[in-house]
C-alpha cells in the first residue's frame, strides 16, 4: 500500500511540474500514457530484441562464469594464476572495448552479447569464487573422511553455497548490462531498446522518447525482480536463518 501511496505521489508531483513547466522536452505522464497506445506494439519489438541480447548474454556468463568461480575458489593454486588476470581486466570499462569488439564480431548481436557477456561474467567468476572461499571448513570434513568423488562436493556443497552469490552477481549484472544494451544498440541496429530511444531523440518525439527510458528501466527492475522471486525459492534456507535471527 505504502508503495502505491508513494507512486501516485511521483506522479502526481510530475503531472503537476509539466503543467506548470509548459516546456516541449518535460513531457506528463499523461503523454507518456497517449504514446505507448500510439506505439505500444513496436515497444514490444524492440523489447523482445533487447530481452534476447540480454538473456543469451547472461546465459553464456552463467555457463563460463560458474565453473570458473567454482575452480578458483576450491584450489588456491587456480586461484593464485587467474585472480591477477581478473583484477587487471575487470575494472577496465567495458563499454571502451565496443570499437575493437565490433571490429571483431561486426555491428550485428553478436557483439552486443560480447559485451554483455564481458560486463557479467567477471562479476560471477568473482562473486562465486568468493561463495566458495567463505564456506566452513568443516562442510567438506565428511566428505574428506569417505574420500568422496569430485563431483559430489561439487554438488552437495560448492553449487548449494554458491547459488546466493550467482544470484547476487546476476542481480547486478542485470541492472549493469541494461546500461551497455543501450548504448550498444545505438549502433549498427534498427531494433532494441537502445535504438528506439535515440530513434525518438533525433526525431524530436519527447514523449515516446521518456516512454523508452521507463520502459527500459521496467525492463531492468522486472529482471532484477524475477532473480529475487527466483532466491526466494532457491535459497529458502538462508532466509529461514535470518528470520530466526
């Protein structure tokens, strides 16, 4: 209910600054509501499009990113050889790259999933990687005791303890890699939430161009939503401990 209080208020507050502003670029949200039924259907392509770059991005940093997480914080001697190589190339802007990784794989989706898979993937190598080192020592002491296989330390404590932290990082590589879709699908593309955007700019269209911006950030909270409805689930022991704390 407070939520809704709240969100009437902004837009109330908004309706009452356009009114009083009268300026062409500040848009009501009355005119963001008359375009979307004028172009509600294209938004929902261009959506589609970036929901795609997106999701085939985060899939491919998951596939990459888990192993590799899972391999460095089990061995300190993986850990010790690649973490330098992490810390060098992460903090590197990712959005530099885009020359150099659209001459590589073209202006087409492939590069637009490149870079998002470069945003994501240190983050959950990292995040992982972490997950792993903080697990108590005594988890692994039965295991150790009936000299188990590999794969079932993998499976009965690395990938449970981990999921929190692949949950997290994908969390932030959501709201992260909507920031690089949209500045990469200002090039070489006519569909994507990044497009459509800079189509209405240049076209002077303000109100459809403030519908873009809310849609795309709609887009990242839905997402940043569904991981954490996707934890509730996943991770129902971690939240039973805190509530009993």
């Amino acid at each position: 209910m407070k939520k809704l209080i709240v969100g009437a208020v902004i837009i109330l507050v908004w309706q009452g600054l356009a009114m009083v502003l009268q300026r062409m670029v500040f848009k009501s949200p009355l005119d963001i509501v008359i375009a979307f039924t004028q172009c509600g259907s294209e938004l929902i392509l261009h959506s589609l499009y970036s929901l795609f770059r997106l999701f085939v991005g985060a899939s491919i940093s998951l596939v990459i990113g888990i192993p590799v997480g899972l391999l460095l914080g089990y061995s300190k001697k993986a850990d010790g050889l690649v973490s330098p190589i992490l810390y060098v190339i992460n903090p590197i802007p990712k959005i530099a790259l885009l020359p150099l990784v659209m001459l590589m794989f073209g202006i087409g989706d492939n590069s637009k999933i490149f870079l998002i898979v470069l945003v994501m993937v240190f983050q959950i190598i990292i995040s992982v990687r972490d997950g792993v080192k903080n697990i108590p020592h005594e988890y692994f002491i039965p295991f150790n005791a009936v000299k188990a296989e590999p794969k079932w330390i993998i499976k009965e404590i690395l990938i449970p303890a981990s999921v929190p932290n692949i949950l997290s990082s994908l969390r932030i590589g959501f709201a992260t890699g909507v920031s690089v879709l949209f500045f990469t699908e200002t090039y070489g593309t006519k569909f994507g939430m990044g497009y459509f955007i800079m189509d209405m700019w240049v076209c002077l269209d303000y109100a459809k161009m403030y519908l873009g911006m809310l849609w795309l950030g709609l887009i990242g909270f839905m997402l940043v939503f569904s991981v954490d409805m996707l934890e509730k689930r996943l991770c129902r022991w971690r939240i039973s401990a805190v509530a009993e704390r």
